[in-house]
C-alpha cells in the first residue's frame, strides 16, 4: 500500500528501531529528513529530499508525492507529535501514518532517575525565552527543550535575573546517542562556566528545604516598591482585584497595561495569564524603575516600555484586555485605538478617580459604540486607634468596563 509514513528516531540512529520500520525506510522510494537524519543511512537506494527550508515547501512534496502514490518515509527526531513536525505534517496531509520513538524528555527523566507524570513542560527551541519566568513560578519539576540561543547557561542566568535561586539544574546531552552524558549543578551560576552540546533538555528541579515565595491574587500593596516620598501611587489591593475580575482574562490572554505605574497591574495579571503576553507602558521614569523592580521581585516578564500612550502602541499585538489606570491627557485617542484594537470579546476597563474622568470615558465609550458598565466602588480599610479599632475609608474609585458587541443596544443615560 503506497502511504506516507513518518518515524521517529533517535541519536542511536537505525540501532534504536523496530525491524519494521527499518525495513519501512528500505522500501521507500523517498526518504525525507534532516541532514543528521538521513546520514544514519548511507546507504539508502532511493531518492532522497533533505529538509532545509519553511515546512509549506515540504508539504507541497509530500501532496505530490501522495497524488503519485509512492511509498514515502519521513525522519524526525524523537516522538515527531511532541513538538515535532508531525502534528502539522498531519494537519495538511490526510493519510499520514506516525512511527513515535521515545522523546528527548523521555530519556531525559529516565537517565536522572525521575518520574515525569507531574512535570511542567515547555520549548524555547526556535522561541523567544520571554514570559518564561511566569510561565515556571512555583513549578517544582520542569523540562525545557532548548536550542542554539536559548543555551543551559543562558537559562540559567535568566533565573538568576528573577531571582530564582530555588532550582537546580540537570542537563542532559546527546541522549540516546554515543556521546549522552548528565550533568548536574546545584548553583545556577555555575553553569556559566560550561559548554554543552547543541543537543540538549534541560532539567529544573526545587532544592529540597528551598525558601520558595509565594503570591495569590491580592498581593499586599507594601510588597511593591512605590514611588517616594509619594509613596502610594498604586493601585489599591481591593481596587486591583475587582478591575483584574473585570478584564476577563485567560490564560494565554494579551493585555495592555496603560499608565503602569508600579506595575502591581501588570504583574497580578501576569500570575492569572501566564501563557499570555502582559505590555505595559509609563511616562514617569521613576515609576518605571519601580515596575522593573517589581516585575523582578515577582517572577514576572514583561514588555515594559517608557512613554506615553498612545506611543508604542502599533507596535503591540492587538489586546484581549485593557487595563487604563492613566491616560496622559489623551484618553479619547487611546480608547479610539484601544476600541478598535480589542479582539472579539475583549474588554477595557479603566480606573478613575474624578467625576470628570469618569464622565469623558463613558462619553467616549458611547461615541465608540461600545457597551459599558460602572461600579462605584468605596471601600475602608481597619486602622488600630489606642486598644480601639476603626475605619480608614479609600478613596473611591470608579471601575469602568467597556466591550464591543455586534449591534448592542444603544447605551441609554443613566445606564451607567
């Protein structure tokens, strides 16, 4: 039967495979592959097609070659589902029969002696290691799939820079093949000091006993570095809470964090959308140093940026959310792009502290077309008075949340 078939191997190249597949890849009139894969067998008689370029050129092979109904063989490394060309390669040729071998995280756990059941998972081959630092807070048990840029030392000065201390670091190299080799480091600063082959998984472990911070949702306002000595330029823990409830986010949300400030925003959001990307701009240079910090502190990587909106904004990818705690003097410009930037189903919310504020965002809102709601929230906080206890009232805030709806009803006055 002529198919497509696509099998998984190792470093241990035609060694580690089943007589059938081996013999699969004898009879095949093409043989596909990288270069290291196809050197595992010189001497294959047919054709051959070696992989260098986008995949869409590869898939256009691979229909021709089907419609001509000869027999093909794919290589790809390890179980080509996990991370592997063959998810896609199923996706735009019906028919394709996958051959898994183990995976590199497989092999990884195995030779350090670990289970894997619990772990948390996550490429940086051919990504960005940006947002990584949310993305593993907390995870006691972690395998990374690395490359050429995102090296295990360039891993672990990244932690170092979060302050990650709590992990330790296995790194296991050409698995499966004649050169594997486990190496381990308990310090994360000295694994500078070594070179590692290209092909590598490294393994993130917490120290047994580590002092491992921990933050949910509501995280105290002392804990973020403020501006002084106006000490106090932050979004208040209560107000914080109900404005991340009402931007509605996933885990993979994107937001846009305008007027940042400290960032105490931003870096919540981060912890509730982990697989997401927080941008977040700040006029006051100060205050930005302040978000650096905090961003720091908390384990949270994000796109920080100095000025003032809408500056910088056509460079974001459009939003699922955003958040508006300042506008600079340019709010009907910045909710004008904020509008017409929202994803389907995307919310804006937006903090004021004046009638006036709230007055000119709900007008723009309604010149927008958008849908809006307002709560008025007035809260107190309890302060020690002698061996008496009593209230601190907030200031109150106005909590505005905006959406786009195909033909809403026309926001009527009073709504708000």
């Amino acid at each position: 039967m002529n198919e497509i078939h696509v099998i998984g191997i190792g470093d241990d190249g035609a060694a580690g495979l089943f007589p059938a597949q081996v013999e699969r890849i004898e009879r095949a009139e093409l043989l596909i592959g990288g270069e290291r894969h196809l050197a595992f067998f010189p001497d294959f008689a047919g054709e051959t097609y070696t992989i260098t370029g986008k995949l869409t050129t590869l898939v256009e092979r691979l229909q021709q070659e089907q419609a001509a109904r000869r027999n093909v063989v794919v290589l790809a490394s390890g179980d080509p589902m996990f991370y592997g060309i063959g998810a896609y390669l199923a996706q735009k040729v019906p028919g394709l029969v996958v051959h898994p071998h183990l995976s590199s995280i497989q092999l990884a756990f195995a030779r350090a002696g670990l289970g894997w059941q619990d772990a948390h998972i996550d490429s940086l081959h051919g990504k960005s290691i940006k947002g990584l630092a949310q993305r593993l807070d907390g995870k006691p048990k972690v395998a990374l799939l690395t490359d050429d840029t995102n090296t295990p030392a360039s891993i672990a000065a990244y932690l170092l820079h979060f302050g990650m201390t709590e992990y330790r670091m296995i790194v296991a190299e050409n698995l499966g093949g004649e050169g594997e080799l486990l190496r381990a480091f308990d310090d994360l600063q000295e694994v500078a000091a070594h070179e590692f082959s290209p092909l590598n998984v490294v393994l993130l472990l917490h120290k047994r006993g580590a002092d491992i911070p921990r933050w949910t949702l509501g995280i105290e306002d002392d804990e973020f570095s403020q501006r002084k000595p106006d000490k106090g330029l932050i979004t208040k823990r209560e107000v914080r809470v109900l404005s991340l409830s009402e931007l509605n986010l996933r885990p993979d949300s994107t937001l846009w964090d305008i007027g940042t400030c400290t960032a105490s925003v931003s870096v919540e959001a981060a912890k509730l959308a982990p697989n997401g990307q927080i941008y977040a701009i700040e006029k006051n240079e100060a205050d930005l140093a302040n978000a650096e910090q905090n961003a720091r502190k908390f384990r949270t990587d994000l796109h920080l940026h100095h000025g003032k909106a809408p500056e910088h904004l056509e460079a974001w990818p459009d939003p699922d959310a955003v958040f508006i705690g300042g506008s600079g003097g340019e709010m009907a410009e910045v909710l004008r792009i904020c509008s017409e930037r929202l994803r389907p189903h995307g919310r804006i919310v937006l903090n004021a502290a004046t009638i006036e504020t709230l007055y000119e965002a709900t007008q723009t809102f309604t010149k927008l077309g958008m849908t809006f709601r307002v709560t008025l929230l007035q809260t107190a906080r309890s302060k020690p008075i002698l061996h008496m206890t009593r209230f601190e009232g907030l200031n109150p805030i106005y909590i505005i949340t905006a959406w786009n709806t195909p033909d809403a009803p026309e926001q009527k006055e009073g709504d708000a």
